[in-house]
C-alpha cells in the first residue's frame, strides 16, 4: 500500500528525518512513536504529500507521489489521503455534514451526491443523529469523528494521522481508536497514526519508534 524509501529531509543543518525506510501494507495500523523532535510529524508530512524529502520516495499503490506534477499531485492527495489532526479544524459556521462535504465539494462532486456520502460516513463513524448539529453543538469526542469522517468520506488508501487523540480525555481517546480498529475490519482502511499515547499504541498492529530522525525500532503487536 505505501512504502517509503531512504527519505531525508533537513532543515537548515538539521536533519529532521534521516534515511527512513519501511512499508505499510494494506489494512494495516501503524503507529509512529518517539519523543518530541524525532521527526514524526515530518515524516508524516512527506508521506502524506504535504512536504517533499531533499532525497528518497514515497509509492502509494504502485505511484511515486513526487514524480506527480503539482496539480495531479493535489488531485492524487485529495483522491488517495485522508488527514486527521490532533486539532479537528472543523468549520465553525458549517454543521457536521457540511464539513464532510468538504473535500468532495473539492473533488466536484454534487451536493446531492456530496450530501449522500457525507450523511453514510456519519452513520459509519456512529453521527448518524447528529447531522445538522455544528462543531460547537458536538463534544470534543463527536468533532473529532467529523474530522475522522471527513478524512474517510473520499475513501482514501491511506488515513494519515498526526495525534488524533492527543486533544482528548482518555475515554474519547480509546474511542476513537477502537473506531479505527472497526473502521479497518469493516472498511480495511489503512492507517498511519503518530501517537505520544503508549497504551494506544499498544492496541495498532505495529509500532515504529523514532529517535533523532531514525527508525531505531519496528514492533509488531499481532
């Protein structure tokens, strides 16, 4: 599904990620631990398209992302990538559906037919009554599964996701986990997630730990 090959990426004289390789194959959960300033939400970025190595690739499905010109570049992210933040960014003036049509109004899709998609993938992630409701009217835990509905509504290849659960309590947290468990049994949805959270760590297929921009270990959990 994604493979990343001797990526290096440096910010002036420091290299933030440092000859990284690894796959991820499809259906499966990984989670990139490691301290603050491993790297990982650089690598993250680079694999999701949002930065470019200075050398090295990223394939997903067979694509070298890099090698897109910029214009299909953005049309293969917004076609194969999923986002999730720690922080939901959700549209405050637009109720939960609207914010799910988002990147479908992006890919132009119809309303009618934007609409549809949101209003199932709600459903999927348990928002099936809480539709019109905006963010502000949403705990915590149901913004964050707008945002996770947002991220799933084009049915990307890969989630990527940077502290999905790093603003929540831990309730919430383990909630949204044991989603993207679900959400990879029912849909085989494939996720990359960095995670400061150990325990939920725990509960991912397989673990990379960061150090100093390294992969310094590779764990499988099941």
């Amino acid at each position: 599904m994604l493979s990343v090959n001797h990526v290096i990426k440096n910010y002036a004289a420091l290299r933030v990620v440092n000859d990284v390789s690894f796959t991820v194959q499809k259906g499966e959960i990984l989670s990139i631990v490691g301290p603050s300033g491993a790297g990982k939400s650089t690598l993250l970025h680079i694999m999701g398209a949002l930065d470019k190595p200075d050398s090295g690739n990223v394939m997903i499905e067979g694509t070298d992302v890099f090698k897109l010109p910029t214009k299909k570049q953005a049309l293969f992210r917004n076609q194969h990538l999923g986002f999730v933040f720690q922080f939901h960014h959700l549209l405050p003036e637009f109720n939960a559906v609207e914010n799910v049509c988002m990147p479908l109004w992006i890919a132009g899709k119809s309303k009618k037919e934007a609409t549809a998609m949101a209003t199932e993938m709600l459903g999927i992630v348990g928002l099936g009554a809480r539709l019109n409701n905006k963010p502000a009217e949403l705990s915590g835990g149901e913004q964050q599964r707008v945002a996770i509905a947002r991220a799933l509504v084009t049915r990307p290849s890969v989630i990527m996701a940077d502290e999905p659960t790093g603003n929540l309590d831990s309730a919430n947290a383990q909630s949204v986990h044991e989603l993207f468990l679900q959400l990879r049994k029912d849909l085989g949805q494939t996720f990359v997630m960095i995670t400061h959270n150990d325990a939920l760590a725990k509960m991912t297929d397989r673990v990379l730990t960061m150090r100093d921009g390294k992969i310094v270990d590779d764990t499988t959990n099941r």
